[in-house]
C-alpha cells in the first residue's frame, strides 16, 4: 500500500482535463470565500468587545444583550458555514472528482 | 505475550493510582475517596479491556500510526473532540467564564472556528495525499530529507510543548481534586498513556479518545440540565445571573473603586459584558489568529485524519467534532455562570486561583454538598473524567511526536525507507516509550512552573510554522523545499522568541519591588488595626478587625515568599528586567512572517522537482485519485 501502486497516470493531462478545470475553479471560489467569511466574522467578535462595548452591551430583552447574542451567532454561523460546505461538496465536488478518479488512468490516452 | 504485558501494566497503573502514602488535601474529603477510585478504576478498566482488544489487530505500521485507515467519519468526529478537549478547555474555560463572566465565554468562541480551516482547506486535502505524518505532506514534491527532518523537528516540538502542559497541568489537576501527589499523578497519567498506545498503537487511542469525548460530553449535559432545572433555561437563567448577590459581589470586586454607585442590578448585568477580563484587545486577536491558523497546524488533530478511508470521511469527521466541540462550549456557558451563582467565585478561587475547579465544584454542590453521597459521586464523577481526558490528550501527542521519531526521522532520514514492516512497528514502539519516558520526566521536572502559556505556545508554533509550510505545498505551485526549510525555521523560532521576551515570563524586578512595597506598608497597616483594635466595641468589629490582621499576615507571608523565591535575581530566563515585547500570543508577528518565510525560500531556491509533482500533487489532493484506490483494496 506504501510505495508501489501499479497504475500510470499522467496527472498533467488530468490537470489539464476541463472537468477537473471546473472542479478546481468551483472549489477555489467557494472555498476561499467561505474561508474569508468565516475569519471576518470570527474577528468581529473581539474586535466588536474592544471598540464598540456600549454596542455589546446593549440588552436586547431580559438581561439578554448584543454581546452575548453575538458570541452565540459565532456558534451558529460556524455550524452553518460546516453545512454549505458539507452540502456542496457532497452533491457536487464528490461526483465531479468521482468521474476524475473513474477516468484517471484514460485520460492522456495512456493504459 | 501482549496480553501479559498489558495486565503487568494496568497492574502498575491501578498501583500507582491507589497505594498513596501520603495523602494531600484536596476536593474529594478523605471518607469520600473510595468513591473517586472506584469511578476512577471503572473508567480505567474500560479503556485497558479497549485496548486489549485493540492490541490484536495492530499488526503493521499502518494499525499502530492510523488503525489502518479504518476509522468511521463520525467515530474520528468523535475522537477528534477527544483530542481537543484538553483539561483546559474543559476545566479551564468553564472556570474563566464562572470568574470573569462574559469574557470567558468570547474565549471558547476561537476554539470551535478553528475547525473551519480545518474543514475548508486542511483535512480533505491532507487525507486525499497523506499517510502517517506531517512530514508526509511536505515531502510529497519536495527534498524528502531535507523536509522531513525539519517537520519532525516541528511536529517533535509542538507536541512536547503542549504535553508538557497536560503533564503538569493534569498533575495539579489530580493532586488538587483527589489529593494524590503531584508525581504519582504524573506517572499514573504516563504509564496508561503508554499502556494505550504501545500495545493499541491509534486503535486503542482512538476508542480511549471516543470514550473520554462520551464520558465528558454526558457529565456536561448532566450538569446543565440540573443547573436549568434550577435556574431556568436561557432568559431565566440570565435574570438570575444578573439577580445573584454572589455575581453581583464579585463584579464589584472586579471592578474596585469604579463599581461605586452602581446598583445591585447594573453590577450582576456587568457580568454578561465583555472588559472585566481582557483590557487589550490587540491579545485577544493575536491569540485568535494562533487557534484559527493554529488547529490545522498541530500534529495529533492532522494526524487524526490519515485513520479515515476517504476524503469524504474526513469532512464527516470534522462536522461531527465541529457539532460535538461546539456544542460542548455552548455549555460552559451555563457551567461556568452557573457555578458562579451555585458556588461562587471566592470559594471557586480558594481551591485554585485560576478556576479550574468550577465545574467539579459546581458537580458536587448540585449533587448535595459536600457530605452527601450523590455530590460526592458527581464530583468524583468529574475528577475522573479530568483524568481520563488528560490520559487521552497525551496518548494522541505522544503517538504524533513517536510517528514524528519513528516514521520520519528513523525510518525515512536514516533508513531512507529501507525497513521491513516488522522494523517499522518496531521502531514505532521503541520511539513511544521514548517519547512516554520524556513526558514523564519534563512532567516531574517541570513541577511548580506555569505552563499555561506552553498551550498558547504550542498553536502559536503550529499556526507559524506547520500550517504556512502545508497550505502552501499544498496550493501554491511555486513553493518548493527552500520555502519549506525556511519557513518551519523562521516559524518556530519567532514564535518561541517572542514568547521568550513577553509578558508570559515571570519578571522577578517588578513581583519584587511589589513585595518590598506591602513589606514597607505593613508597619502603616499595623499601626492602623491596633488603633481599630483599641477602638472595637462589639464583636462585630473585632471579627473585622481579627480578619483585617489575618489579610495582613497573608499579604506579609506572601511577600516575603516571593523575596526569598528570587533572591538577588532581577532577571528573567533570558536575562531581561522587563518584556521586549507586549504581546501574550506571538502569532499577529509569527504567523505572516512565517509565510514570508515559505514564500521567500521558495522564491529563491530553484527546484525541479517540487514544480514537475505539482501537476501530480494538485490532482491528487483536490481529486482523491489513489487516495480512494488504496483504500477501495
């Protein structure tokens, strides 16, 4: 399993191949975007606490306020980014390198 | 012959667990001991029975570095959550929020949204080309060498930094719980430990990381339905946050002279807003970077990933520890306030100033107190799921920092891949005790220290070093074995140099001039409780006045500890009066000049190689191609 998997593949045509183009540009745009979303919002929540602390200390209702709303939102959208990703990736990266790794070896027109 | 082993083993650790001479003090009264080692030796007997039937099918390299990559998604999500869940953040943060209220909770935020680079970019990637290490990754196109010894060298680093901190930590952790010395603790942690993962190898740590993700998951829940069922759910619960004399007492405290003239309510209401803890900011973010870049960068959490079948296993594996570690934070948030009403944070403070024992009390006062059965039970419920969660955090960093020894240095630098599978699980074995003994020892050695910045240190490493280093072999063309040899250098040494000249050393000149300064004060404050003294009319001032003398002669003892402690020394470890560098965290500074570093040596480092794999590395790594093969046989 280590070292010798008996299979030749010429990874520049797959590389080239226009399917794994589009899984590529699918996975960098989504991804990348996600990823920026995420942090961005994650640094808001100190951000938020150090320079806007009458904003989180604002009380929504009860005792309940911004702040704390906030810290909660960070769960939730964290979760939520988790579910896109999962969803997207398994409807549609998993079948698009699915083809790749069934055509692997024919692509390049080498057995 | 296993079989044999293990029994002497288990034999040793329930030895060491149980024949303690000398017993300390600690949360569990001494009448109520038996309680504690029976819930102790339950959970211990579980594991070791794990491991016994783990220890039949570890026949290769492969069982022992990843159970031959045979783990279910949602069993890794839950071993994942195993490894994270350090007693730091499970003791910990329950603790910063039941003292700091608000504060602590925004803390535990950073911890869950690391898993998202771990998701989007780290683990898919990583079990699509990987095998056992995170070497494995670097050298995939680049010097295997060259590359290898360096990310050992990291791997081996990062992971003895953040056991040195679970040593330690869960020594005090079991010595102030249970009593038990601090060194009996620490060789009780260590031989289990060793006993899981020499014989199991990651089978048996796996099921002991599973075990101890249910143990802890199951008390926190228990916990929070029985603090709900007093105080309320969510709004209810706030309201009598804010309504508790005990909060609102401690939110004064806090607060000192800024607190006068605000009401009862103003103060408890304070406790649900951010300040009372950390007051700069520019910390908070540099701590944040460290665990949002850090998490994908540590060892053992990269290592979890290569045990899974697929790339989509381990995007399960990560939803389930994303659910199962975020669910476990929202809770603190109600076993941190809640011992901060049940207990309160005096008394949370009297048995250990920074917190960590507010879930375990918060357990034993909603079970009874402390005489009754049940809150006996529940706090030995507690303390040994402390210990579990130590055993199981160390199994998976000695399995990283052993693989690191074994797979990469021995077998592949030394070696260079010339070995024979019974050499391979040889050499794995060997570099576990290896690694087992060293944490034993750092953990006896480093007895008394603070270590609770080794932690922080540890992500900061990983988040400077590793993580720059295996993005960008991973998704940029260019980067080549210069920008990866630069990179894990300039990335660990910035890291541990700013620690070095920061605020986390102990600063002997300041703590010093401080004791003189109440030295000097207490002929003035002396002078004031006998005049109070002479004055007193009832009992009630005289209790005052007794209690005012007591504070003086703590204050005066303390002082004159810390005197004798440094003696002439004005400096600290590395000879510095006071911090060259503000920051508690180092990663705003270490995590872009560690990519810096990979992108400048690979820029000026030509390497053929590393560009004529990219095609084959990009593929594979976004595709699966052979990942799934060798796994489909």
């Amino acid at each position: 399993m280590a070292t010798a998997v008996p299979v030749r593949i010429d990874w520049q045509a797959i590389v080239a191949d226009p399917r794994f183009q589009a899984l590529h540009a699918a996975k960098t745009r989504f991804l990348w975007g996600l990823m920026a979303f995420s942090i961005l919002f994650y640094f808001l929540l100190p951000l938020g606490a150090a320079y806007a602390p009458g904003l989180f200390a604002r009380k929504v209702f009860g005792p309940v306020n911004v702040g704390i709303l906030f810290a909660l939102s960070e769960f939730l959208v964290a979760w939520g980014v988790a579910f896109v990703y999962a969803r997207r990736a398994n409807a549609e990266f998993d079948r698009m390198s699915a083809e790749l790794i069934r055509d692997a070896e024919k692509i390049g027109g080498r057995k | 012959m296993n079989r044999k082993h293990l029994a002497a083993l288990g034999v040793l650790a329930a030895a060491a667990a149980v024949a303690t001479p000398a017993f300390a003090q600690g949360a569990v009264a001494p009448q109520w001991r038996w309680l504690a080692f029976s819930v102790f030796g339950a959970i211990i007997a579980a594991t070791m029975f794990v491991t016994y039937l783990a220890a039949k099918r570890v026949k290769s390299a492969a069982d022992f570095y990843t159970a031959g990559g045979g783990v279910s998604g949602l069993q890794n999500g839950w071993a994942i959550a195993g490894d994270y869940l350090s007693a730091a953040s499970f003791l910990g943060i329950a603790g910063l929020i039941s003292i700091w209220g608000y504060d602590g909770f925004m803390y535990s935020v950073g911890w869950l949204v690391a898993y998202i680079t771990v998701l989007l970019v780290i683990a898919e990637p990583c079990r699509n080309i990987g095998k056992y290490t995170l070497a494995d990754i670097l050298a995939y196109r680049n010097n295997p060498r060259a590359t290898r010894i360096v990310g050992a060298i990291s791997v081996i680093t990062v992971s003895t930094f953040y056991l040195t901190a679970q040593m330690v930590g869960g020594g005090v952790l079991v010595k102030t719980l249970i009593g038990i010395d601090y060194e009996i603790s620490v060789v009780a942690v260590g031989v289990l430990m060793l006993g899981y993962v020499l014989f199991g190898g990651m089978v048996a740590t796996t099921w002991v990381q599973i075990i101890k993700a249910v143990l802890l998951v199951t008390a926190s829940i228990v916990l929070v339905i029985m603090v709900w069922s007093q105080y309320g759910v969510f709004g209810d619960f706030l309201s009598n946050v804010v309504a508790d004399p005990k909060v609102q007492a401690r939110v004064a405290q806090i607060l000192g002279d800024a607190s006068k003239g605000m009401t009862p309510e103003q103060l408890g209401q304070r406790f649900l807003e951010p300040g009372l803890l950390f007051k700069a900011p520019i910390d908070q973010i540099s701590l944040g970077m460290a665990l949002v870049f850090g998490t994908a960068g540590l060892p053992h959490i990269l290592m979890r990933f290569f045990t899974v079948p697929t790339a989509k296993a381990a995007r399960v594996s990560v939803i389930w520890a994303m659910a199962i570690i975020g669910g476990f934070y929202v809770l603190t948030l109600f076993l941190g306030m809640g011992s901060a009403m049940k207990v309160g944070a005096d008394q949370i403070r009297a048995v250990d100033p920074g917190g960590n024992m507010a879930a375990p009390l918060l357990a034993q006062a909603l079970g009874g107190g402390a005489d009754s059965l049940l809150g006996n039970f529940m706090l030995a419920f507690v303390a040994a799921v402390a210990f579990a969660t130590i055993v199981a955090v160390v199994a998976g960093l000695v399995l990283a920092a052993a693989s690191a020894m074994a797979h990469d240095l021995y077998v592949g630098v030394i070696r260079g891949e010339h070995v024979t599978p019974q050499e391979q699980v040889k050499a794995a074995r060997i570099a576990t005790v290896l690694v087992g003994a060293l944490a034993i020892g750092i953990g006896i050695a480093a007895k008394g220290q603070n270590v609770a910045h080794l932690v922080a240190l540890a992500f900061a490493v990983a988040a400077s070093a590793n993580f720059p280093c295996v993005l960008l072999t991973l998704y940029w063309k260019r980067c080549n074995t210069g920008g990866i040899v630069l990179g894990m250098i300039v990335g660990t040494f910035t890291a541990i140099a700013l620690v070095l000249v920061s605020p986390n050393m102990t600063y002997p000149k300041p703590l010093k001039a401080a004791a003189q300064k109440v030295l000097d004060g207490a002929s003035v404050r002396k002078a004031r409780i006998d005049t109070d003294l002479a004055g007193a009319a009832d009992d009630q001032a005289k209790a005052a006045v007794a209690k005012a003398q007591a504070a003086l002669d703590k204050d005066v003892a303390g002082a004159k500890a810390t005197l004798d402690r440094f003696g002439k020394d004005d400096t600290s470890l590395v000879g510095l009066e006071k911090p060259l560098f503000e920051l508690r965290n180092p990663g705003l500074i270490s995590i872009p000049l560690g990519f810096l570093a990979v992108i400048i040596g690979s820029l000026l480092y030509r390497d053929k190689r590393a560009e004529d794999m990219w095609d084959e590395l990009y593929a594979r790594q976004n595709t699966g191609i052979l990942a799934a093969k060798a796994a489909a046989h």
